[in-house]
C-alpha cells in the first residue's frame, strides 16, 4: 500500500508502518504521529533497536506501493 494508506491503516489501530530494506537483517519501523517531532523511527536489526525521531523520508520512500502496518 502507497505511505498514505498505510499512516491511515496505523493510526487506527495505534501501530507503525514499515517497507523492506535491502538488508533483509534490518527493518525500520515508523511511528506516525501528528507532533512538532514529526515521525519517530526506529531501526531494527537482529536483537538492536535504536529509535530516532524526526524520520526524513527519501523520494522512494514517498513513492512506494510496499507499505505495510505491524501492530506495536
């Protein structure tokens, strides 16, 4: 699903919207939220989570049609 969908998708079951990586090791899961701190992220990889905030999504990113929504 296109980013748009998937922040509508994630708001309503209070989740985050994630797209494959090109290192199938890592994920990156973006929490939506409607704050002056934009988007928080968080980078997975193996058992390590180091979460961010302030996302600042590529043009790709914008574009894609693989969003999906995890339940947190």
């Amino acid at each position: 699903m296109y980013i748009h969908e998937a922040v509508k998708a994630a708001l309503e079951i209070k989740g985050k919207i994630t797209r494959p990586q090109e290192d199938p090791d890592m994920h990156i899961e973006v929490t939506p939220t409607n704050t002056y701190d934009a988007c928080f992220i968080t980078v997975v990889q193996g058992e390590k989570k180091i979460t961010g905030r302030c996302w600042n999504p590529k043009v790709n990113d914008l574009m894609a049609d693989d969003w999906t929504v995890i339940k947190e």
